[in-house]
C-alpha cells in the first residue's frame, strides 16, 4: 500500500505504532501531488516547505506520546478558509495576494490537534458554482474522467482526496458544494449543521447558509475529523452552544428498527438519470438488508428550492462581497480618477461573470420597490421548506435522496447556460436553506464508469445518525475503496 | 420577470459595477431568464407566512466586554493597496 492511499484512521495507527513518521507521509503526499496534480488541477497552493515543519512537530507530538486521532495527517483545506501567513485566495482575482493575518477558528483546531497543511484546494470563485470551473485560476479535472468536472464549489478538495493527494480535507457548503463534488468524486462529504461548526475565518458568501465541513476517504474519518472541528465558538456569534458528542461512536451502531424517509418529490424530477435512480434503488435495498424500515415522505416545496436559494444567497453574497473595494486588502485597480472609479473598476477586473452576475440578481433583488416581491416571498417560502423538513422528520429519523440528477458532466457543458447549471443543484439545496446537516457517500457507478453519491438529511444537530447510517451502508457495499486510474 | 438593460445597467451601478457593452446583452439574457424561473415563487400562497432569515433559532450573543488582544496596526494594514503613515490610502475624496 502506498501512504498516500491511507485513510485518516489508517495513517493514525501506522504514526501510533511508529511504523510510520509524519515525515514519511507528508513527503509521500507531496510527491504524489507533484506527479499527479498537472493533471488533475486540484490545488492552487501547495506549503511544501510548511508542510515538512508541521510534519516534524507532529513527529515530536508523537515522540512525546501527544498523539492525538489528526496528529501528523496532512490535509488538503479549501481555498476560502483563512489560513494565517499563507495565501487566501477564494479562486478570486480579488483577493489573489491575500495574506490572511489571522487562522480561521477550524485552523486552530487542526493545528492544536497537530494536523499538517498541506495546501489550498481550487474552487469556484467565492464559491459560487457547482463545477469549478468559475475559479479565475485554472480548472479542475474529475479523477475518475478528466474529461469531466469534479463538482464545485469544493472541487479542488473533492479531488485531491479521490486522487489521494491528501489524506483528507475540509470544504465548505453553502447549496451543495462540498456534497455534490463528494458525489462526483467517488469520496465521503459532510455538511454539518448550521452552528455545528464555526465560520470564523470562513470568507463568507451567503452567511445564512454556509457551512465547513469535511471531505474524506471514509466515514470514519468523517465522524475523526467533525470530532475536532466541531462546537461552539465565541468569535462566531452563530455558532451554537451545544455539547459535541463523539461521532466515532455512532460508527458501531446498527440500523435495525431504524426509519428511513424517501422524500417522493426526489424521485418524480425530470431529468433524473436511469443510472442514479438504479443505484438508489440498490442502496434502498441494501439498507433494508441492514434492518432499516423505508418509510414514503412529502417534501412539498421542494421544486422551489431552487429559486428560493438563487433569490437568498445572491441577497446575501451581494452584502457580503459589498467589502472588496479596495481600500484595505485585496486587489485595486490602477490609477483610478476617483474615489468612484476606483470601486468600479477594481470590482469589474476583481471578480469574475457569475459573481458579478450574482452581486446584480442580489442587488436587484433587495432594492426598493422589488424587496418585498423577492427577498421577502424567498424568505417566506424558505419558512414553508423548513416546515416541510419537520413534519418529514416526525414520520422518519433520516431522509435518503440522490445527490445530483445525474453524473459528472462534461468541462464546459453548462458554462453558457448558468440556469441550467443552478437547476441541477435541485437536491442538495434544501439543506443549508433549512439548516440540516447533510452526508453524501460513494453508492455506486454509471455504464461508463463515473461515480454516484447518495444522500442522507437529518434533523438539526443529528449529525450522530447521518455518520451510523452512513458507516453501515459503506461497510457493506465498500464502493469507496474503488480509485480511479490516474 | 424580464429585466431591461437600462436597469441591468442601474442595478450594476449601484453594486459598483461596470457591465461592458459586449457582454450586455447576454447579461441581460441570462439575468431575465433566471429572474423568470423566480417567478414560480408567486405559485405560493403566503400570506401571513412569516420570513426566515435564519435557519437556527438564536438570541442574542452576547460577551463580557473586555480588552484583548487584536490584530496590531502593521498587521491590520499588511494587505492594503496602498498605505501611508499608518493608514489606508485611497484617492482624494474632497473637492476644492
């Protein structure tokens, strides 16, 4: 086996019984980035050098029997989540020479459990995308077809750890972007819910609804690392104080008498590929092997999702970016004539079509006089989507969806149409607009070989019964330890 | 509903934004027909629904009110495009 295919557990217990430094394994990692990553496009940075200090600390952790379950593990860290003296550039023009000065709250947690860092992972630009296409950077390849697009907006992270250019990684989630790369690269992503883990340091897109989370190998490196990043933070004021419970236990329970909701809405869209609903229909069957009573729900409002969400977080990502003007960090235009000129001109050159095109439907939509028939109506149908979730929730402890419509489409498939490309954010979105956790595992393959993920929804801070279901079905199907031939 | 490019053009100046004449049609297009699917919302009966613009249901947060440490000024200014003295420096913004 070569370290860089371990999993998070695995390269754990080779660095507890020292048959394995951080050293090793953080060098192995970095070679296979440098071989394999002209390819694939997944990183924007790579910390060799840093990477290398952390790794030798981590060894001394070791040495000093400080080891702890991410000591010593190098991870991939998308390319929005602040990372103190090394560059921070959300895939944006804008902030191409960003050096954060401070550590995103889940940077601290990593670096106090000794984790090593080995990059930034390529995104769409602030995150606003379902392919990665919309990074100012470069693309990213799909590692199981390099044809296609890994997902977005956590494509970057998504692939680096379908290609074991990392042990593991943490993406972020704001309608779907760390499950549906998961689902397109054959890999475990988690969304946790809203408040469950800290965005401090997160460059926000559209607050309400993001979320870090992470990208794994597994699920129980899922459950490892949502152990460490999880829980209430002071300097994020959304964060909730709730106890974290330790997800690695669920890992063990089994699903017998346990209810399983198929939203019937899920399953009646048009355009869902015969070979994503095989498969679920597959996984549905093997759950019930499992113990697991099946149970028909109603989601009613779901066909709205996706205008709900592109009102919303538009609104929301218009406020936000408002900040990137110029004057304090990030990219200035030259010679501006004035102060005007200067905003106009740093902003056009600074950010890309589809945020630009976001920043307008945003400001369309909460200027006076079209407010109410925008924001407002969204933000009311959103309290209808949330009620949908809860009444769901009474009749069945998790729900099981696809992820996406269909696989893995082509590069540039949907890049003229951005409706099209919203619209296949159907199944995902629901969660960050009702602030459920979400899971999206490895369930099967297509005819021509590209991967399916499958979806499981809990209710709020039940992150514990999404890891137990998702554990079972991986042990007894084992799609995840499939790799791509890169 | 379809939006005009006099208001795309408006909306735009108000983010501070700049849409070049060659691409303003297409924006315009594209922006008209997602502005249209959002229109399936009005389907929706929701008369005294009330909004929501948070998901979690959380009261205030509040905190001691103390003193610690922050970032220092050469840290705080180590991004800026341009700086000065200690300050941000943008172009002149009072006239004669």
């Amino acid at each position: 086996m070569k370290l860089y295919e371990l999993t998070i557990h695995e390269a754990h217990d080779l660095l507890k019984s020292r048959q394995i430094s951080s050293t090793e394994l953080t060098r192995a990692v970095l070679d296979h980035i440098e071989k394999k990553d002209d390819k694939i496009g997944a990183y924007l940075s790579v910390f060799e050098e840093n990477a290398m200090i952390q790794a030798r600390e981590a060894d001394q952790m070791i040495a000093r029997n400080e080891i702890q379950p991410l000591t010593g593990i190098p991870l991939s860290i998308k390319d929005l989540i602040c990372t103190k003296g090394l560059p921070t550039t959300c895939a944006s023009k804008i902030l191409e020479k960003f050096i954060p000065p401070y550590d995103a709250t889940v940077m601290t947690k990593l670096k106090n459990a000794g984790a090593v860092t080995v990059g930034k992972t390529n995104m769409d630009e602030f995150a606003m995308g379902s392919s990665t296409e919309n990074s100012r950077m470069h693309i990213t390849r799909n590692p199981w077809d390099i044809t296609r697009i890994p997902g977005g907006s956590s494509g970057g992270s998504a692939a680096s750890v379908a290609a074991d250019m990392c042990i593991g990684s943490l993406g972020s989630d704001t309608g779907g972007s760390i499950r549906q790369p998961a689902s397109h690269c054959s890999v475990v992503g988690m969304k946790p819910t809203y408040g469950r883990v800290s965005r401090y340091g997160l460059v926000a897109f559209a607050s309400s609804l993001d979320q870090i989370g992470p990208i794994t190998k597994d699920v129980t490196d899922c459950a490892l690392l949502m152990n460490v990043i999880s829980g209430y933070d002071p300097q994020d004021s959304t964060s909730v104080p709730k106890d974290v419970p330790d997800f690695q236990k669920s890992l063990e329970e089994g699903l017998k008498g346990l209810k399983i909701g198929l939203p019937k809405e899920y399953y009646i869209t048009e355009g869902l590929d015969p070979d994503v609903s095989a498969a679920i229909d597959n996984a549905v069957n093997t759950m019930k092997d499992l113990g697991a009573e099946f149970v028909e729900v109603s989601l009613p409002h779901t066909k709205y999702a996706v205008a709900v969400y592109y009102v919303i977080a538009p609104c929301e990502a218009s406020s936000n970016l408002a900040r990137y003007d110029g004057v304090r960090y990030g990219f200035r235009d030259k010679d501006p004539k004035d102060l005007l000129q200067m905003y106009r001109s740093t902003k056009s050159k600074g950010f890309g079509p589809e945020v630009q095109r976001r920043i307008i439907i945003g400001t369309y939509a909460l200027s006076a006089g079209y407010y109410d028939a925008y924001y407002g109506k969204a933000s009311q149908v959103r309290t209808l989507m949330i009620e949908d979730f809860k009444s769901a929730f009474q009749k069945c402890d998790v729900l099981l969806s696809p992820v996406t419509p269909s696989p893995a489409f082509t590069i540039g498939e949907k890049t003229d149409d951005p409706l099209n490309m919203y619209l296949s954010d159907i199944f995902t979105l629901s969660a960050n607009l009702a602030g459920v956790p979400g899971i999206s595992i490895p369930c099967g393959f297509s005819k021509n070989n590209l991967p399916i993920g499958l979806q499981l929804m809990g209710s709020h801070f039940n992150e514990e019964m999404l890891i137990k279901v998702a554990y079972n079905f991986e042990q007894a199907t084992m799609f995840h330890k499939k790799k791509p031939t890169l | 509903m379809k939006i005009t490019k006099n208001e795309i053009i408006h909306v735009a100046n108000l983010a501070r934004l700049e849409i070049d004449e060659a691409s303003l049609d297409k924006v315009t297009e594209q922006i008209s027909r997602i502005l249209e699917y959002v229109d399936t919302l009005n389907q929706i009966d929701t008369k005294n629904i009330q909004g929501t613009s948070h998901a979690i249901t959380l009261t205030n947060a509040f905190r001691e009110d103390i003193v610690k440490e922050d970032l220092t000024n050469n840290q705080a200014l180590f991004n800026a495009p341009e700086k000065e003295n200690g300050a941000f420096v943008v172009p002149k913004i009072v006239g004669r």
